[in-house]
C-alpha cells in the first residue's frame, strides 16, 4: 500500500567548516544530481526544492579554545534552523542535505522546538561511524562535526547549546545511535557517563540488524516525531568511500536497506538529515547515489508490496 508522507522541502546546507577535510559543501549538489527530488516525485512525494540556506566560507583556520570555525559553525545553524523551522510549522517535512554533521545542531533543534510546541515526543535516529559526544576538553582535533550530539544534549558552548533557546535542546535518551565504530577514548567516558543509547558494530554482528532496529524504534507512536539524521560514513566505505571521515567495517548494502525499509515501515519519520558527502573524495558520485537510493526506501521504496 502507498503510505501518504507529508510535502517534501529540500534544504542544501553546502558547508564543510564543522569538518576536518574540506568537500562537504559539494554535498547538496551532488544529491541533487544523483536524482534525489526526481526518485521522490516518482514515489508520489511532493517535492519542493528550496535551494541552499546561505553562511559565511570556511576560513580553515586552526582551532580557538578547542573549537573550530565556532562563529562560522553557529551562522549556519542559525540559518537551517530558521530555514527549517519554517518548513515544519508549514506542515512540511524538511530533508537537509548536507555539508557537515555539525548542521544536525539546527536541524534538530528547529525539530525539538516544534514538538514541544505541539507537546510532542521526538526521537532522533543517528545514522553514522561516530557518536559525534565530542567537547573541547577531550576532542583531539576541535572539529565541531564531532560534538552536535552532545552540543543538542546541553554540553558545549552556550552560543550553540542555546541556539533554539531552549537548552538542552533534547536529552541523551531520545537519542539511539547505530552503526558506531569510532569513539574517541575520553568521549567514550563520556557517552557511558550520558547513558547514550549505541548500537555499534559489535552489537549488530551480535544480535543482527532487524532486532536492533526493532529495539531502537519500540515505543513509538502517533505522537512520536522520528528524526533520522543519515551520516553517509554510517555505511562501509566500500560501497560509499565518498566521504571525509571512513571507518572500516561499517554497515553494508543490505543492512542499510533494511534500516531504512523498518523505518518506513514505522510511518513515523518526519524530518531527514543526509550528511557528509564529499564528492571530491568519491568514486563517480556512487556515494551519493547510493544515499539517494536509500533514501528512496526511507520514503517506502520495497522489493515486493508488503502490508
């Protein structure tokens, strides 16, 4: 059966300054040409594009006080979250197409801010290699695509915890991450510490993909607004090596699809974040084509008619 989603906005969010290599600005574009608006049109989505938010260019400038490009960083957030904030109070979904990590800061703060608004439950899906728990004091780099996390959850500088105006914008326990296999030592405490939710890789050897999603979406309900927030390094860089931060071992072509097929299946996703596609770094753009493919089961794309 055809499920009925809400009016599609595409956001393109083209900046790398939260990241460690430069590329991620290329990101939208390539989504767009690997075919993103026309895949949900041809699924019965109304789609509408509307351009890229607008910030300041990526100095690359070493960190200050164990942040890098804080100021730069916050400029985009603010805009996105803006941007996204409008579309949700429309009554449409916004799928953000990153750029860097560090925009689920705005993309889920706009989220959190229109659940309470409509007293709500949210519950964000993070996609992705790394648990992105990150602060300054242990960060072994200042790259702020690996704190939005623990920025959303209240742990960071005010200037980004307090972005939405209401911080923390969410706590850990609305947070289940899956797919990790990179976590820096200290912020390991500090995930343990938090009593973040992760399903990494170990885990989904153990007990298998379908329990971990069933696990990771229990409890959901009509009054739950599910954020899927889709780092591309989430995937093994074998089948998507398109990105700046590749860790081996990851999720592959089938489990990705069956993440986002339980997904659909739930009807509770209201708001996507695609993230970290390099094109520079990539293979004839297959990285974003692939994000395109799976996205496309995200919004109900199966193998067979299924109830």
């Amino acid at each position: 059966m055809p499920r009925n989603h809400p009016p599609v906005s595409i956001i393109g969010v083209p900046t790398d300054v939260g990241a460690g290599h430069q590329g991620a600005r290329m990101g939208p574009e390539a989504l767009r040409i690997a075919g993103l608006v026309g895949a949900l049109q041809a699924r019965g989505v109304e789609v509408t594009d509307r351009g890229n938010v607008d910030g300041p260019r990526n100095p690359w400038l070493p960190p200050v006080a164990g942040y890098r490009h804080l100021e730069e960083v916050v400029a985009w957030n603010r805009a996105l979250l803006e941007a996204s904030t409008a579309e949700l109070r429309a009554g449409r979904m916004p799928v953000v197409l990153g750029g860097d990590h560090s925009l689920a800061m705005g993309s889920i703060m706009a989220v959190a801010n229109h659940c309470r608004e409509r007293g709500r439950k949210l519950r964000v899906l993070w996609l992705d290699a790394h648990s992105d728990f990150n602060t300054s004091q242990v960060t072994p780099s200042g790259n702020i695509h690996g704190m939005p996390v623990a920025c959303l959850c209240g742990i960071g500088p005010a200037a980004l915890t307090g972005l939405g105006g209401h911080a923390p914008a969410i706590v850990p326990q609305q947070v289940k991450q899956i797919g990790i296999r990179s976590v820096d030592q200290e912020e390991k405490r500090l995930v343990k510490e938090h009593g973040l939710d992760i399903y990494d890789m170990r885990y989904i050897d153990e007990v298998g993909m379908k329990r971990v999603m069933e696990q990771a979406l229990a409890g959901l309900d009509e009054d739950t607004h599910l954020h899927v927030s889709f780092d591309v390094d989430f995937l093994d860089p074998g089948i998507a090596p398109g990105t700046g931060t590749t860790v081996p071992g990851g999720v592959n072509y089938r489990e990705a699809q069956l993440v986002m097929e339980m997904i659909a299946d739930s009807g509770r996703m209201g708001s996507l974040d695609v993230v970290e596609v390099s094109p520079a770094l990539d293979d004839r753009n297959i990285t974003a084509e692939l994000a395109v493919d799976l996205v496309e089961s995200l919004f109900g794309k199966s193998t067979l008619m299924r109830d």
